[in-house]
C-alpha cells in the first residue's frame, strides 16, 4: 500500500488522475476532491486500474451530506492490519442474503394483484399469465411470468426497451461534490469497511455487505464504483446470462437495493443489457 502522497501522484502521471489535488482523508484514506462531475466513470476507472499497483481501491464519494470527509495535514490512523483482518475474515464467514433480503419475499398474489404485477410502464403482460393458479406467492408469480416472457422474443424486447435504463450509466446519480477515496487495501472484502451505505449502518451489515462485494466481485466481476450515502453505483463486468442467471442477480440486487423502481422480473430483463448497476437504499 501506498502511503506517501508523492509517489501516488507519480503513479497518476499520464492518466486522468494527473493533475488533481491530493491530500490525506480520514481513516487512512487519501482523497482527491473537485472531481469534475462529466469525467467520474473515467476518473474511476483509471484509479482501479492503479489499484493493484498502489494497494488502494477507489470509491467516489460525496461531502454533499457528510462534514466528516475532507482534508487532513496528516495521515489519519485507520483500523490495524489484524482488525482489517479480522473484519475480512469475518465478511467471508458471513450469510448476507440471510439478512438482505427483499420485503416482497412473502407477498401473495391474487386476481388483483396478478393485474398489478404484470403490468409495467409501457407493457401489459397479464394475458401472459392468465392461467396461473392463483394465489401463488410473489416470487413464484415473477419468475413465470419472466420465464414465458423469455420465450416471447417480440414482448421482451418491448420490455427490454422500457427497462435497459438502469444498466446505463446515465441512470447513475451524480451529487454536487465529488471526491475519489482511495482506501487503504486492495483487497475487496477489506474495502467495505470504508463503505458508507444506508443499507449498512451497523457494523454486522457492514461485514455482510463486504461480503456481497466480494461475492459480486468473483461472479460478475462487478466493482463499487461510488457510494452516496443511500446508493451504489457498480461496473459490472460479466453480464448475467438470461434465465436462471439474470434471476438470481436480480433478486440479490432487489434485495440490496429495496427503492430500486423495477420488479425482481423487470431487473432480471435488464441486467443482461447492461453493464452499470444501481443499489438504492433509504429511509
């Protein structure tokens, strides 16, 4: 790991981090603020690139709501390498989808409900699964319904059209201020301990959200681009493949990110179609 600001800005030179002021953050971290707002996918994606070289991981991050992030004249002292370690070992032994887990998971779905659940806002699939015995339970009601729509490619593609939006990074939040974090470990479990979410504001989720990190890491190769508070923002590397695949990201994503505005089977169309995620978590 990288500690001295020098040699970190000789690691920036010729990349789209040269330039930018550098200064120490809190908890170990170095930040470099007044990141320009029409540049933040670029400026992450040079520093991720970096980070096996600095032994830091980037993370935008925001002083729109937090005081606490700003310039020190000195290094900061963060967690020891046994305490890294020991909430690193801790995420891995965690169960995060034991506890991140959508509050529609339990719902029933009626006559009525099956008209609601169909429809989104430019499709009307409740013709599709008109012979579904009813009640069923919500996820079972979603999946077969995202099951026939896979084999209508016409009405998928019409549903692809509405949707593909939250895979884009155009859909992304962009606060007023933006700084980039570097924490102090390249190891993706460890770096959950700088992530500020509202879906983890204790430290047992904070340890479980590593773990979604990391699992997301090995299985789609998605990587935390910024935190806002109340929302993540990922690159994804490995699409999920349609089917049991794009499902199963969706109702981990659904799960994570309870204000996200789609259905678990509307998600399950789009991630395949896009490469940006977006976690949205709030009071």
């Amino acid at each position: 790991m990288t500690n001295d600001l020098d040699q970190l800005e000789a690691a920036f030179a010729g990349t789209p981090l040269a330039g930018l002021t550098i200064g120490h953050g809190p908890a170990g971290t170095v930040l470099l603020p007044h990141v320009d707002p029409d540049r933040l996918h670029e400026v992450w994606q040079a520093a991720d690139a970096l980070a096996p070289a600095v032994g830091r991981r980037p993370i935008l991050v925001t002083d729109d709501f937090d005081d606490a992030l700003r310039m020190w004249p000195q290094p900061q002292p963060g967690p020891s390498d046994s305490e890294l370690r020991a909430f690193a070992e801790a995420a891995e032994g965690s169960d995060p989808w034991a506890a991140y887990r959508h509050y529609s998971e339990d719902d029933h779905v009626d006559e009525g409900g099956a008209k609601y659940y169909a429809r989104n806002r430019s499709v009307d699939l409740t013709a599709l699964v008109s012979d579904v015995a009813l009640p069923t339970t919500r996820p079972e009601f979603e999946r077969e319904l995202y099951d026939r729509l896979l084999a209508d490619g016409d009405l998928h593609a019409q549903v692809l059209d509405s949707v593909r939006y939250v895979t884009q990074t155009d859909y992304w939040y962009t606060p007023d201020s933006v700084l980039l974090m570097l924490v102090p470990t390249d190891d993706v479990r460890g770096s959950g301990y700088w992530v500020d979410f509202w879906g983890a504001l204790t430290r047992d989720y904070q340890v479980m959200l590593a773990e979604v990190l990391a699992q997301w890491r090995q299985r789609w190769d998605a990587r935390l681009v910024a935190s806002w508070g109340t929302m993540l923002q990922f690159q994804v590397g490995r699409r999920p493949t349609p089917g049991d695949d794009a499902w199963s990201a969706a109702g981990q994503l659904k799960a994570l990110a309870p204000n996200l505005e789609l259905r678990r089977w509307e998600v399950a169309v789009a991630l395949p179609a896009g490469d940006a995620w977006f976690v949205h978590s709030r009071p």
